[in-house]
C-alpha cells in the first residue's frame, strides 16, 4: 500500500484516482458508426432532427459526484473549434442519458442538470453540421466524473469559459468520437 505516513504511525492512502476504466457508449455513434440523420443539425444546409445522441457510461472514479457531457467539433473554424453541446450538473448516480436528452425545452435532462450555450448561441444540444466543403470533422463527445455535485456555473456562461472550471474539478474522464462530413 502506497501512503504518507503521519505523526502517530498513521498511514493515509496516497493512491492515485483510477479513471483508466471509465467508459462512455453510445448505440447512435461511434467510430465504425455512420451518423444518422436524426443527430445532425437542422439549419445552415443541413437537413437533421437535431436531436442528440443516447449515451451510456460506466466505471466512473471512485468520489464522483457528478458527470459533466461535452460535444465538441475541433476540426472546425479552422482550428478554433465548435461546440455542439455542453451540460453540467448531472447527478452522481445518473449513468446513461436517453436520445434526446438535449432538447430545448429540457423536459429529458436528469434532475438538477443545464445546459449552456454551444457555439450556436442556444442552451441544448446542436447537431453535427461542418461545410460542405469541408473534410469530414471528427467530433468528441466527453463524459467527465466531477468531484463535486454542483459546479454553480451561470447559465449564460459560454462552454470555452466554463471547460477550466470543469477540468479543474474533474477526478476522470471518458471520450468517444466520431466523423462526419457533407
């Protein structure tokens, strides 16, 4: 056993937090998965249901309070990135979130999560939708165990001011990814 030892002969455990098996799924995508067009944006060209993905993980780091879901697209704005969907709050004890969890109305998110704005401008879930022109994007869609139940982030504050703050309070994370292109 690896520990401090204290005044006293105590021995308090300095063993590092194992997020290795932390896992995140999804049956709607993944890299061997075509996305459908019920994922995809609905404006801009692009012809979706703009509804998000179901999502499933497992494994979280022992102490996690909470869980925290990002989407992001890196390969857009040349570079700078887009951010398709970014919620905070979801209880320690939630370990999957339905197909459409990140509608507008907020009516399937687990209780006491929000969503903030993504790079669209709005609160909830914006589907993938690169140029046409474009490569395909790969996009990161990332569960993130918190250590702690509430990050009392404002909801107006925009998804690239509130990543430091989930960082700084995350014990593990799990990423899954996918391509798509027009």
């Amino acid at each position: 056993m690896k520990g401090l030892l204290l005044g006293a002969g105590l021995l308090v455990s300095c063993a590092p937090v194992h997020a290795a098996d932390f896992k995140l799924t999804s049956p709607d995508v993944g890299p061997d998965k075509p996305l459908a067009q019920t994922f995809v944006y609905n404006s801009y060209g692009c012809h979706g249901e703009n509804k998000s993905f179901a999502l499933k993980w497992s494994d979280a780091p022992h102490g996690t309070q909470s869980f925290v879901i990002t989407h992001f697209d890196p390969d857009a704005l040349l570079g700078r990135g887009f951010w398709h969907w970014f919620m905070i709050d979801i209880p320690g004890s939630t370990t999957s979130l339905p197909r459409d969890a990140g509608n507008e109305d907020n009516s399937k998110l687990p209780e006491g999560a929000k969503h903030l704005k993504q790079s669209f401008g709005r609160a909830g879930y914006g589907g993938s939708c690169p140029p046409p022109s474009d490569k395909p994007h790969t996009y990161l869609v990332t569960v993130y165990a918190i250590k702690v139940p509430r990050l009392d982030i404002p909801a107006d504050t925009s998804a690239a001011q509130a990543l430091p703050i989930v960082e700084a309070n995350a014990l593990g994370k799990a990423t899954l990814t996918y391509q798509f292109g027009r």
